[in-house]
C-alpha cells in the first residue's frame, strides 16, 4: 500500500474493479446509530437526513421573441442594454467599438420575456475586424423577430445611419426608433429631427439616465410575437448542457466555437482579445444539442486589467458559473503557460466538470508533443483525473471527440455513492491502511455522507482531526473506487467530540 502522501500518477481510468462489499445497508445504520454518541450540531442532522432534491421549472411554451439593439459605434447601444435588463452586463466604455459579437441576454418587461441581443456597432464600407463586427449585427437583424434602432440625438442621422435605415428595410422586421442622449427638454427638439429617418415617432431616451426607456420598452414589446418566429431565444429549463469554453487570449475558442457552429457565429481576428463579451450558440453535436459559450479570454489576475478587459474578465468568471461544464483550451505548440494553469485551476475551484482541450495539434510534431507530456506531468500533477482531447479548431479534426469527453465529465459530475457503499468503502480504506498514530492518538473515521453533486462533495466525520496527507489519499480512492472522471471532487472533515455524561 502506497503512502498517503506519494505523489498522484497520471489517471487512466479505475485502477481497480470496485469491489461489492455485501450489508451496506446494515453497515450504514449500525454507524449512524453510532454517531448519536457523539455532539452533533443542527446543519449535522440536517445533513445526515437531507436527500439530494431535483428542481424542475415549467418550460416555456416556444422559443422567446428576440428584439435586436442595432445601431452605429457608441451611439449607447450597451448602455442601453444595461438599462433594460437591469445590470450591468454588457461591456461599456467610452470609446467606440467595445461591443463586436452579438450577445444575448434574458430580458422582462411588462410581465413579457424576451431575448435581448447587443450587437457591435454596424460601420460601412469597413474591413478587417470592424467589418466582421458589421457582419454579425446583420445577422442578429436576420434572426431577430423586432429591431431597437439607436441614433445619437446629439449628432442626428450621419450617413451611416441612412445606411442601416436601408439594411433594415431590406430586412422587414418592426423597428422602434430610439433617440438616445437626451438628458433633458433641450435634447428633444433634435430627436424629433430623426422624423426624417421615416420610422415613425423617435422615443426620446437617456440610456444613462434611464429617461424614457419604460415608453420605448413599451412600444418594443408591443411588437414582439408571442413565440419567436426566428427560433431563437434561450433554451428551456432543463434544456441542453452548458459548456463555457476558456482559455487565453487568442487560443482559438471562437474559431472552435466557429467550426462548431458550422457558421462564422463569433468574431474571429489575429488581434489577441477579440471576445469580449460571452458569447453562447447552440449546437448539434454528437445527435444532441449543446448550449456552447464562448468567453473572453482570461488575461492577467482580474485586479491588474483595466477599462473593458477587466468587465469582460468579470463576465467571463459569470459565464464559467452559469455552466456545468468547462472545456479549457490550451495551445498544443507552446509551451503550458502560468496564465494556463491558472485557468484550468480557476475551473477547478469553481466546482465544474472539465476537459482539456489540446488545440492547434496539427501543429506539433513528435518533438513537441514528447515535451508537452512532460510538462503535463509536472504542471497539471494535481489534475490527473482531467479529460484531454486533442484537437485543431483551426481543421475541425477530432472535436466529435468532444462528445464522449463532455459526457464521461458530466456524468461524475452528477454521480451520487449511495450512503451505505460510501461508508463500507471507508470502512475497507481504513482496514487496510489506518490514519498514522499522532501524539499518542488516532483519529477514527465515524462516519461518511455525499453531502451534494455538481460537484461530488463527500463529508466526513471524524474523532479527531485528518491529516492533507490522508485526505488526499482518501480522494485518490474515492476516484480509483467509484471513477469521477473528468469533475473535481471535494471531502471536508467534520471533527466530532463524544457527550458528556
């Protein structure tokens, strides 16, 4: 039997046939009955008789209505966003063109919900990154079901105004005309010159100040349908699994997420730092649907960025929350990274299943690949039980690969050990090797509990307190006995004292 502090090997799968240990059930009531010799507190026999719930909402009925917010660089288009949803979600700055990926958001007004989509500023005759950002605001009007047109009152309708009032047109889809920057009785004698734009009435509004957003939000949702005549819209509860992809700057996430998608979905430019916003996309893949969010890619510790990276690294942090699973890229032709290992850690500590995905391995020769094993041996010693699929977004090569790995992953992730095998599991752990004898005592393992899923965490209550050392074998079982492929697991240690009599 290894030491509890030998050092973890690379996992290959259970290194051992999980052995059926027979009276689980009896073993688990003869330690539970045990316990009540020893002071318990209330979150105790809370824990000890709570069962994992399932929560399920009611689904909607069709795919929500989709409104679009279009409109020329920093005419408040973001700012506007925020102010409807009610936070601040969408990346703002002062310069022009910090939106570029068309970015949706769940949004209510008047009892009515509805998709709201960002979209980067819309620029003519641009190339090179501005006109991949005009591309994708043409088609955010495409799958949208009623459009937000945003001008300056301040400016008035420039030529690239008079240029999307055509676009739309074309488009046919309802417009509400929004005369932003009017911050007082002054301002409105230049948004009625918007008349001209020949959408109707311009809704005078100060997107910063909230003034007369409740009349234009009225007017939108006024326009919307029931359901989406698009399809767009968020999925239903319960819907399709959520996989946030990270990495950093310019490691190919959104070229993945492009060949996924099998359309040019999310702005992709050699510029490091594209994304700033979250961007998701459902996906088929593998004969299911996936629900796949591109994000920012993490930088620097978040306190050193400044201006819209540091709002794109908190929302980058928000998206990795929001999802059950992470797929970590890692540029297979460089040397791993400390921004790379603080990514798949971040990941790690944030309780999500995940799967390193090894990019650009067309790239890499038998050279290369030799020394990246070796620096996964030494960088990524504490992950061993990570999921590594080697891929090229660039090609699409091996990414149905990405099917088996993201279910292996979510499947520990929600793995639950009944209460009975659990404890005969520790029970056979301790039996063949003991907690070291510390100080003329030995602590004794009374009792086991999955406290929870997503991720597995397991609680355990003890006599006395449990060496790191022990913990972590305890963990190294754990995986070896009941698999956990692909999802961190936590064990805490509850140290329990006997009443007095």
């Amino acid at each position: 039997m290894s030491s509890p502090d030998a050092p973890d090997t690379t996992y290959d799968g259970p290194a051992r046939e999980p052995v059926e240990i027979a009276d689980d059930v009896n073993v688990e009531n003869a330690l539970r009955v045990g316990l009540t010799e020893y002071e318990l507190s209330e979150e105790d026999v809370a824990l000890l008789s709570g069962e994992g719930t399932g929560d399920g909402d009611e689904q909607p009925a069709g795919p929500l209505p989709v409104l679009a917010v279009v409109g020329r660089p920093n005419v408040g288009k973001s700012t506007l966003v925020n102010r409807i949803i009610g936070r601040r979600e969408a990346v703002v700055e002062d310069v022009p063109g910090v939106t570029r990926d068309r970015v949706m958001y769940p949004a209510n007004w008047a009892g009515r919900d509805f998709t709201l989509v960002d979209t980067g500023g819309w620029e003519k005759k641009v190339e090179g990154l501005p006109a991949r950002v005009a591309e994708q605001a043409e088609v955010a009007i495409a799958l949208a079901d009623a459009v937000m047109f945003v001008v300056d009152a301040t400016v008035g309708a420039t030529g690239t105004d008079e240029q999307i009032v055509r676009l739309l047109r074309k488009a046919g889809k309802p417009v509400v005309l929004v005369a932003n920057k009017v911050d007082g009785p002054r301002q409105e004698a230049d948004a009625s010159e918007l008349w001209s734009l020949g959408f109707g009435e311009p809704y005078p509004v100060s997107a910063l100040h909230g003034r007369g957003t409740g009349d234009v939000l009225d007017a939108a949702v006024a326009t919307l349908p029931a359901v989406s005549a698009t399809g767009g819209g968020i999925e239903p509860a319960g819907g399709p699994r959520r996989v946030a992809l990270l990495g950093r700057p310019n490691v190919g996430k959104s070229s993945m997420l492009n060949k996924l998608a099998g359309s040019e979905r999310v702005v992709v430019h050699p510029t490091a730092g594209t994304t700033r916003d979250p961007v998701d996309e459902l996906i088929e893949l593998g004969g299911r649907t996936w629900r796949f969010v591109d994000t920012a890619g993490i930088r620097r510790r978040v306190h050193l960025t400044q201006g819209a990276d540091f709002y794109a690294s908190l929302r980058t942090q928000a998206a990795l929350e929001k999802a059950e699973v992470a797929v970590v890229l890692l540029d297979a032709s460089e040397k791993l990274s400390e921004q790379d290992i603080r990514i798949v850690t971040t990941v790690v500590e944030s309780g999500r299943a995940l799967v390193l995905a090894y990019n650009k391995w067309d790239l890499t020769d038998e050279e290369r690949r030799h020394y990246l094993q070796r620096e996964i041996e030494k960088e990524l010693v504490q992950y061993p039980w990570a999921l590594r699929v080697n891929v090229s977004a660039q090609t699409g090569r091996h990414l149905e690969k990405l099917v088996p790995a993201l279910d292996t992953a979510l499947d520990s992730w929600d793995t639950r050990v009944p209460t009975g095998k659990l404890n005969s599991f520790l029970g056979q752990v301790v039996a063949e090797h003991p907690h070291p004898v510390r100080g003329g005592k030995q602590p004794r393992i009374l009792f086991g509990t999955q406290a929870s899923t997503r991720p597995p965490r397991f609680v355990i209550f003890a006599s006395g307190f449990l060496e790191a050392g022990y913990r972590r074998f305890i963990e190294r079982r754990l995986r070896e006995q009941f698999g956990f492929v692909g999802s961190p697991i936590e064990v805490s240690v509850r140290v329990r004292e006997k009443r007095k009599r």
